[in-house]
C-alpha cells in the first residue's frame, strides 16, 4: 500500500496512567486505507484506571491496524502503522524489514497525547495469550482485522451497513459502546433509532440477535491456516463471554475490575480495618435538601441530593480533626497528614466501581461543592473519568443508601485513612422532644485504618458529622 514517496510511522500504545503496563482497545474508530491526520482520535482503549481516546501523532494513510478491538496490549507495543509522506521511501517489499525504519523516527518525537509520559523502561509481566492477531505484528495480517464485522453483517442486514459515513464514528452512550464490545458487534453496522441517530441498547440487542441468526461457522473454520484464515477467525468473538453446559459463564477480569479488585485485597489485608456505626435522625437535613431544590439559591441548574449535605458534614468534621485526613507511609514509617482534602466518592460504572475525588473539597462552598459534585458524578456515567481525577483522594464516601441497603462495612480506599457508608434514609420511630413520632433516619458508618486513626479520632469524626446532619444549622457555626 505504500509507495516510494511515504515512509511507514508506527503509533505505541502510551503509557496513557501513571505506571501502567497495559491497556485494552475498545474501539477502532479508523481503517487501514483511512486518511488520518495529526490529533485525529484513532482508538478508545482501557486501563485499570479509566477509558481513555487515542490521538494519532501524525498524519497519512493508514496502513494496518496491529490488534482487534478487544486485544489487550503491553505499554510501548505498536498498534497502528500509517504510511506518512515524506522523504525516506519504506521498502514495500519486505515486511521483516518494517520495523527497523519504525523504530527510527519513533526516539525523535516521543509523542505522548494522553498520560504523565513514556514509560523509560519494560515492565515485568506474566506471559499471557493472544488470539494471535498481536503476536506477528506483520502488516498483511492485521491489515484485514476490522473487515470481519462488515463481512458477517451483509448476509442478514444488507441495509444496516451503511448507517455510519465511511470514517465518521458510530453515536452511542459510554454503556451501549460496552455492551457493543460485549457482545461482539460493530457499532458501524447497526441502525440507530434513538433521537438525533443516536444507537440505543435495544439497536445493539437487536444486531446481536441477527448476528446469531446468522450461525458462527466463520469462528470454527480457523483451525490452523496461515494468512487466509486470519480474517475469518476475528469476529471478536475472543471478547465474549461462553455458557458452558451447566449454564456457567466466565467473564475475564481487566481494566478497572481487576484494578478494584487487587486494590481491594491489598487494602484489607494491609490495613487493619475498624469500623463504627450510628444511626441519625436527618428529619431536619431532608427538610433543607427540599428547601435548596425548590429556591435553587445554589444555582440554577445544581443538583441538589442528601449525599451533597453528607459530603458537606463530613468535611466540617474534617475540618474539626484534621488528623483523620491522613494516610500511611509504609517505607519510611510515618503518618502523613494531607493539606487538601481530596474528597472521593464512589461511583458504580458499566466497567466496573471507580472513586474520582473532589480536588481540594474541603475549601468550597456548598454550591461550590454541589457543581463540583454533578460534574463528578456525570463524568463518571458517561466513563469519561481521567486517571487524574481517581488518583490522590484522601478520605472517601460511598452511597450504599441509593440501592436501599441501611448500612455495610466499607473497605478503605488504599492509601486513605477514613471510609464514610451513607445508609438509605427511612421514616422510622423516634424519641423527639420526648414524644414518639416518625422521622427521617439514616445509619452512618466509618470504617478507618485503625494503625493511623484511634477510636477516639475515629468516634469523633463519625459523632461530628452525625451532629451536622441532625442540626445543619451547625453547617454555619462550625464551618
């Protein structure tokens, strides 16, 4: 495909969060005889930490793309190889010597788009299957690993193929864009029904459906030819999960699954967890919640939720004891208590439970916060979180109160020393002014990292941030 004039550019998957190894392509947005240009996003890829858009670093045609979407790939590996014009001419005809003009150019510009920069060296990893499509990186394989999608698709939706312009992207939510992935199915072959030609979850079921209709025999005709066989063995049926017989279905742990999950286990079993319970009349707090939604004195168009006065409350606790906002220093064996307090709250994605944190919450406002809060929570429904919003949280609140559960024991967040679970609010019984009457009552409960945070610090905070949801009026006297 490439002529005496252009030289061959390959794109490496950066180092797109701090520290990481790997990452998992989601989505191709271009195809090997696409024209791209600088800045032009080419891939969506995921890491442990968040789902991140790929900006190729320069302009040309595309030549082949290294891996399928769903591959996951090493940090420094190619992925993309584009024909860029320019002065050395690429020996077209030898694919063993492509590597050597590629790693050229590469040391010159060190493109770093996304991220904290490259990675200076090669990360220690087990060795892990491929489907093969990443192994040879030769161009003539790869090349043909996007046909699959539209190849299968012509036979039982002849019309659906062109729903999308050639190059132009596929408009769907973050979640319907997961559940294409999941299932296995080009979203430039579906036909979208949602407002504007936006492709809705039942577009994607439906696809998924006519895909089935459709048999797999291409997956089982791939046994062990070379070249040819490449193409029909890529219908990314790699990435979806099989019942067995008895109905069991495994789904494999990456990206931010199976960063939650070894951050979980380290933290239980590095941190000695305590955790402390109290149950608050919030009558009064649910009063006010109502009185903000209906004056809209923080803004118009501010969410205004509960949790906006439980975060509230628990910073002016914080504010009270500072020495809760702390965490541990295992090398040098010291306590470090932080300047800002970086306010984490829980959020459950389509990919997994992820806590971006509100830099420096502790100085805002309430409508200050409340902004901050919505663009938080947004942020992470459309999982468009950036690894710098979840890194350098300090202290964590997570809403177990939304699924309708009262209470739990929350697992520190590594590398914090104080959890906050804000229970479901009911109207239950209560002694108030020595009467029996209904009220609004939630249970709170902390759980610290008892090496850093006694019972007292402990009891207090949990005390004070009660105190502030049964007379927010102290939301003034104390803040």
């Amino acid at each position: 495909m490439t002529t005496d004039v252009h030289s061959l550019r390959e794109f490496k998957m950066p180092d797109v969060g701090e520290g990481l190894t790997e990452a998992e392509i989601l989505t191709w947005y271009v195809k090997p005889g696409d024209t791209v240009t600088d800045g032009q996003v080419v891939c969506e890829v995921e890491t442990a930490k968040a789902a991140v858009e790929l900006p190729i670093p320069f302009t040309g045609v595309v030549e082949a793309l290294h891996f399928p979407a769903g591959a996951t790939v090493d940090v420094g590996t190619s992925i993309i190889a584009v024909a860029v014009a320019g002065a050395a001419p690429a020996p077209a005809a030898a694919p063993a010597a492509a590597p050597a003009p590629a790693a050229e150019p590469e040391p010159e510009r060190r493109e770093v788009l996304v991220g904290y920069g490259p990675r200076t060296g090669s990360a220690q990893r087990r060795a892990r299957r491929t489907n093969g499509a990443g192994a040879a990186v030769a161009a003539p394989a790869p090349v043909a690993a996007p046909a699959p999608a539209p190849v299968a698709a012509p036979a039982p939706v002849a019309a659906p193929v062109p729903a999308v312009a050639e190059g132009e992207r596929p408009l769907a939510k973050p979640p319907v864009r997961k559940l294409a992935k999941d299932l296995g199915i080009d979203l430039r072959t579906v036909v979208p029904t949602g407002p504007n030609g936006v492709i809705t979850r039942e577009d994607v079921h439906a696809a998924a459906n006519t895909a089935a209709e459709a048999v797999v025999e291409p997956v089982a005709a791939p046994a062990a030819p070379a070249a040819p066989a490449a193409p029909a063995a890529e219908p990314v049926a790699v990435a979806l999960p099989v019942p067995t017989a008895a109905g069991d279905v495994r789904v494999p742990v990456k990206g931010v699954r199976k960063a939650t999950a070894q951050a979980m286990v380290a933290s239980a079993f590095t941190a000695p967890h305590v955790t402390e319970f109290v149950q608050v009349d919030v009558t009064r707090t649910m009063k006010l919640v109502r009185k903000l939604k209906e004056s809209g004195e923080l803004g118009a168009g501010v969410r205004v939720s509960p949790l906006l006065l439980v975060a509230k409350a628990l910073l002016t606790a914080v504010k009270r004891h500072p020495e809760i906002n702390a965490s541990w220093d295992e090398a040098a064996q010291e306590i470090v208590v932080r300047g800002a307090v970086n306010l984490g709250i829980a959020a459950a994605t389509p990919r997994g439970l992820i806590v971006p944190n509100i830099k420096d919450a502790g100085s805002r406002t309430l409508p200050q916060l409340a902004v901050a809060l919505g663009d938080l929570v947004e942020t992470a429904r459309q999982g468009k979180t950036s690894p710098a919003d979840m890194s350098g949280g300090s202290i964590t609140i997570t809403n177990v109160g939304v699924f309708g559960v009262d209470t739990g024991t929350p697992i520190l967040n590594p590398g914090e020393a104080a959890i906050l679970a804000f229970g479901a609010v009911r109207e239950l019984p209560w002694v108030h002014k020595g009467k029996v009457v209904p009220r609004q009552v939630t249970t709170l409960a902390l759980s610290f990292d008892h090496r850093l945070v006694d019972g007292e610090l402990g009891s207090k905070v949990l005390a004070d941030t009660a105190a502030v949801l049964e007379h927010p009026k102290r939301l003034i006297t104390w803040g």
